[in-house]
C-alpha cells in the first residue's frame, strides 16, 4: 500500500488561510448587517407636508408668496422654515409626529399672523393656513410681563411670588388715556389643560372669561394719561422686595416705585398688605376672595389689556348678569365676567415649559403665538417685548400679535427700564 504522506507545515498554512478567510467572510456578513440595521434607523420615513398660506378675506393682494412657514415638532421642539411659492404653498418632508404650523410676516401696513396647532403628520398630508391681520399703528402693549415667582433661599421648591409685575407701554406717537382701561388673565388659571370655553366645533368662544382678580384704572376720560414711548409698572406688591423684611433677598426686582399697585386687603379680610405711597388699582371682578394676592399663575397666565367703549361704565358692566357665566362642564356656581373680543388692546398667552402642557386660552386673532419661560416656575426670569426700532431715542416694541416671534424668553426683569439696542 503507498503511503501517503502529509506536509504538516502546509496543512497548517491551508487551515489557517480557511479560518481566516471564513472569519472575514462571517465579519463581512455582520458588518453589512449591522450597516443596513443602522442606515435603516437612520433613514426614518418622511412625508411630503404641503402647507397653503391664505390672505384674510378682503385683504388686496393676490397669492401669499414668499411668505416663511414654520413647522415645529411639539414632541422634540424641531423647528423647520420654508418659504411659499407664486401659488402661496410651502413644502416640507416631515418625519412623523404632531406639528404646529405658524406663519408671522410684516407688511408695512399689516402683521399678517397664522397658526395650525396639534396636527398629526403620518401621511402626506395638504393644509390651509388663513391669515389674521392687524394694524401696525400702535398702541399699548406689554412690554414685560414677569410672573414666574423668585427662588428662596436653600431650596428651589419653595415659593415666593409676591414680585411679580407688568409692565404696560405706549407703543404709539401719541397720548394714550388709560381710564377704563381693564387688566387681568384669562379662564383657566395655567395652560396645563384644554379652555373648557369653546364652540360646538371647539373654538375659543369670542366672549373672553377672566380669572381670579380684574382690575381697571377707574377715571372720568382724561385722569391718567400714559405719554408716548412711556410705560407704567404695575406691582403686585409694591416694595423693595430686596430689602424689605417681608420681601426675599434673592428676589430680582425692588417694585418700591411701581406706579400702581394690585392690593386686595379689602377683599380677602386683609391677608394682603397694602404697600404705602404705590397707589391701588380698582377691583373689576374676582373669582375668589381666598386668593393670598392678586396672583396670576406661575405657570404662565394669559394676560390680557382691554378698553370698555365711552358709553359703558366698568362696574355697570361688571355687575350685569349678562356678562357673568359659570364654567362649562362643572357644577361650580362661580361667575366668571367675559367681556367681548373685539374690547382687547394687547393680549399675551404666556404657557407652561413643558410642551405637553400648553393649550391655548387667547383666540389665535388676538396672538398667533405663545411664550414661556423655559427656565421654569421661581426661576426669578421674565418675558419681555422685542425691541423693533430706536427713533429719536425712543423704544418702538415689536408687535405683530404673535407671542413667539414678539417676546425673549428667561430675561432678568427690567421694570422701568427700556433697552438702548434693537432685538435681532
């Protein structure tokens, strides 16, 4: 028999060169695996979104084009703009989720504003947006509205909101006459869940509820004119909250020199102190004599200005059944006092930070928008109105009824104080 007779050596070298070759074939394998796995994930589906922008009815031009659409994810807070076409349509490639679209565009005329919330984005998908417009000539607005209440010393969970203030501006070239004039937050307190005040087709209703106290500035016509380019401060408590024993020192504001402030000691038996030489505001209407203070919510109040016409005394309004309801879907027989759409000057639907917590208060022709302070409640942060221009030295504010376009988030508050630098 022959025998056969192995090369150990390469039988060795054809093993190895078989393992080898196997382990970067099975590595091969896994890597284009792995690779398509991962390029999967990547690659999310996305959907062809086609958003057309409407002018108001009346309104004289033609096709809205050039107009900035922004969609924003309410899940991730992903924020992307495109511009409309000669046919007024903007288009996206969305990945799925809920979005709101928003459109804030200045005519020299015009704020031109829109807005299409919690809409959900799982398809391709057509939408209409249909403008509001309002004037640019001016007028009052706020200027600052600082409501989120002030750290206390050693924990942040304890709570001092007695600092808290608005300020209110003149916009306009000309004297501005507050008498009558009313102030105060809309029904419900924060935006932590959806405005029981809506239509049969779930619209804000036009008659505006008002919440906790309103106040207004009590006057024959002509008793407290507010000069162009000026503003007014209206305190909740009138002190220095710095240094006052009953302040806090890590407070941001001293309110000793508001120019008016929000008591309410005569209403709820004196638990509220009546700060000297800061005049009080009127009582309107309240939905609660237990209130410590005349407090607006922590977690974002939807403020509003309004002007009662000449022929309408406040309190006789205030007191008219007619304008008193009880909130829908509860057996509460609190009254609420609503007053017409068409009487608000300025409004401003500041919400929570958190996106799972914003439902709108303020119809979507009186702000387009919202803001919020992402710092959060006690944070000792304010909103305050965007700078638009500097003439002669004197502050014009951006106002295009538009919250989100027209306020900067978590600023230190500047009661009295008015910028020397436009806001870009």
């Amino acid at each position: 028999m022959k025998k056969i007779i192995f090369n150990n050596q390469h039988g060795e070298r054809s093993a190895f060169h078989w393992k080898w070759s196997a382990f970067l074939f099975i590595s091969a394998i896994s890597l284009f695996l792995f690779s398509s796995c991962e390029d999967g994930e990547e690659e999310a589906v996305r959907y062809t979104v086609n958003v057309t922008v409407q002018y108001p009815e009346g309104y004289p031009n033609g096709s809205a084009s050039d107009i900035e659409v922004k969609a924003t994810n309410s899940q991730t807070g992903t924020a992307v703009s495109a511009k409309t076409n000669t046919d007024g349509v903007a288009q996206f490639s969305l990945v799925s989720g809920i979005y709101s679209f928003s459109v804030a565009h200045e005519t020299e005329e015009f704020a031109l504003n829109g807005l299409l919330e919690n809409t959900t984005i799982a398809e391709d998908k057509s939408l209409t947006i249909t403008l509001h417009a309002s004037s640019l000539a001016g007028g009052l607005v706020f200027k600052e509205i600082y409501y989120s209440g002030s750290p206390v010393e050693g924990s942040f969970s304890s709570s001092y909101f007695h600092d808290s203030f608005t300020e209110i501006y003149n916009n306009s070239d000309e004297v501005i006459y507050l008498d009558n004039i009313g102030f105060g937050a809309l029904d419900p307190a924060a935006s932590n869940s959806a405005s029981p005040w809506v239509d049969e087709n779930g619209n804000l209703q036009d008659r505006l509820p008002l919440y906790g106290y309103t106040f207004y500035f009590k006057g024959s016509g002509t008793d407290h004119p507010l000069a162009p380019r000026t503003s007014i401060v209206i305190a909740m408590d009138g002190i220095d909250h710095q240094t006052d024993p009953a302040g806090n020192p890590l407070s941001p504001v001293n309110l000793a020199n508001a120019d008016w402030e929000l008591y309410v000691g005569h209403i709820n038996n004196g638990r509220d102190a009546d700060a000297p030489g800061v005049p009080n505001m009127e009582i309107l209407h309240t939905t609660s004599t237990s209130l410590v203070d005349a407090l607006y919510s922590v977690f974002g109040p939807a403020k509003v200005i309004f002007r009662f016409p000449e022929n309408i005394d406040p309190a006789v309004f205030a007191s008219d059944e007619t304008n008193l309801s009880t909130k829908p879907g509860t057996s509460s027989q609190v009254q609420y006092l609503r007053i017409p759409k068409e009487y608000v000057i300025d409004a401003v639907e500041c919400m929570n930070h958190d996106p799972n917590r914003r439902n709108k208060r303020v119809p979507s022709d009186l702000d387009a928008g919202y803001t919020f302070i992402s710092a959060g409640t006690y944070s000792g942060k304010s909103i305050r109105r965007k700078v638009n221009q500097i003439i002669d030295g004197k502050v014009i504010y951006k106002d295009t009824n538009n919250s989100t376009e027209d306020f900067l988030q978590d600023q230190t508050p500047t009661p009295f104080v008015h910028p020397t630098t436009v806001d870009q």
